[in-house]
C-alpha cells in the first residue's frame, strides 16, 4: 500500500502549472472530441496515430506536472532527459500521428468560426511560415538548446519560476515546429517539404548536438553550479551527473534524428513503389 501510495503521490503534480494542464487537457480532449466526430462520419484512424498522439501528450505531462518536475530542477541529467522529452521524443510522436485533421475535426463550429479565432489565425500565418523556413527551421531548433544551456543564462532559468516556465515552453513549442516540418504527412508534391530537403535538416541538426553533448560529457569541470547552490537530489557527484546529461543530450537525440530518416525514406520508398505499381 505504501508503494502503490509513493507512486500515486510521483504523479501528482510537484508545483501545479495551470497553462501546463490545461495545454494537455485540451490537446487531448480536442483530439478525443475530433475522433469521435470522424467516427460518426465513417473516418476510422486506426490504433497507431492516436497511440502515439495520446503518448505525446502523457510525455509532456509526465515531465511538466509530476515529481519528474521537481528531479529536473536538482539534477542535470533529469534536466537534459526532461529537454529531451519536450524538445524531441513528445513533439516527436505527436507529429508523427499527423493529428491536424483530427483536432481541427474537434474543435467546435461556433468557435472555429468566431472572427477572432480566424483574425488571430491570420495573424499568426507569416509568423508560422518564417519559422518554418528550411534554413530558419534547423537554426533554432538547435540554438535553442546551446542558449539555454550557456551557463549564465542556465543558472537564472533554473533560479527563476518566469524564466524556467519561459525555458521548457520554448523548449515544446520548438519541438514541435521542428518535427512537424520534418514529419509533415503531406507529401512534396501537396505542399509539404521534398524528402530530400527533410532528410537534410536531419542531418544538420545532428553534428552541433553530438558536438554538445560530447562537450558536456567529456568536460573536466562542472560547468552548472546552479545544482550545488540548490542541492541535488540525490547523492550524486556534480561531474557525474553532468556527464550523464550529456550523454543524454548526445546520444538519444542523434537517435531520434536517425529514426526520423528512416521513416522518410521508408515514405519515400512507398511512395515510388506506388508509382512503379500504377506507372
């Protein structure tokens, strides 16, 4: 009972965020609104998207709302595993399910049809398509990763409730701008960026993040004092810990970056093999 009690009270949030919450109940309710909409007009989507959809959203849960939270804030490693999760693994699986029919599906007509839904849409577009730019894309997807882990600039992040919220929102929201450029289920020819271009950002986003990650591991000095200034966790030596986030930082996310080629070759095969088939 203990334990089943140890695991409940992890769960539970460590420092409740309303805008946490509420971005993952939304996302989720809107998802199982649109699915059932889609039903009832004969649209069946299968397990695997809504599988990873709905695993997406419990990853940004899971690292934003429970215990894991409070680990984040006293361990290094924690840290870099809980940027992962937000900045690749959740935005990740969550483009990877092409979920925009379904949620757009979801949302209801009085409210998609509200002016100020579609003036701010609007206003959002040119932003949106500057950010999506193959040369833009990439940039900040791994800038954001260097800036806030720059010394300085971590320790007022980790000190800071503003900055903090501030650091692992950004963190999301480029996440997701980022593979969902790169996963786009639209195929080169219906609007969405050709496989070798996708295929190419892949790649470039990998040497900085290796390049970082071996830096942190391969360190000689604890580069984060923040950790010491707080007290860690657990009982773990600072250089160790930081060579762990490192290797968080390097490893797994090259990975993600290796599977997403793999996928878009796997679509660009398909999609020849179709054509072979009907040529």
């Amino acid at each position: 009972m203990g334990e089943f009690d140890s695991s409940l009270a992890f769960l539970l949030p460590w420092e409740f965020s309303p805008s946490w919450t509420l971005a993952c109940l939304a996302g989720a309710g809107l998802y199982v609104r649109g699915l059932l909409h889609r039903r009832r007009c004969g649209l069946h989507e299968g397990f695997w998207r809504p599988f990873a959809f709905f695993l997406g959203i419990v990853a940004i849960y899971t690292v934003s709302q429970t215990h894991f939270d409070y680990l984040a804030q006293y361990m290094f490693f924690v840290h870099r595993g809980q940027h992962l999760v937000l900045h690749h693994l959740a935005p990740f699986l969550i483009a990877l399910s092409a979920p925009l029919a379904i949620l757009t599906a979801g949302i209801p007509h009085r409210v998609r049809n509200l002016p100020t839904v579609t003036f701010a849409a609007q206003m959002l577009k040119p932003g949106y398509r500057l950010l999506q730019q193959p040369v833009i894309a990439p940039l900040l997807f791994v800038g954001l990763i260097y800036f806030w882990l720059i010394p300085q600039v971590h320790f007022d992040a980790m000190l800071s409730h503003r900055l903090y919220q501030l650091m692992n929102w950004s963190m999301l929201v480029d996440g997701l701008l980022f593979w969902w450029l790169i996963l786009d289920s639209r195929s080169p020819a219906s609007g969405g960026l050709s496989y070798g271009v996708r295929i190419t950002l892949l790649l470039a986003v990998v040497p900085p993040q290796m390049l970082l990650g071996a830096y942190l591991t391969f360190s000689h000095n604890v580069l984060f004092d923040v950790y010491a200034v707080c007290g860690r966790a657990w009982p773990l030596a600072p250089l160790t810990d930081q060579r762990l986030g490192g290797l968080i930082t390097w490893i797994p996310a090259t990975m993600m970056s290796v599977l997403a080629v793999l996928i878009i070759i796997g679509r660009l095969l398909g999609k020849r093999s179709t054509m072979y088939r009907y040529g």
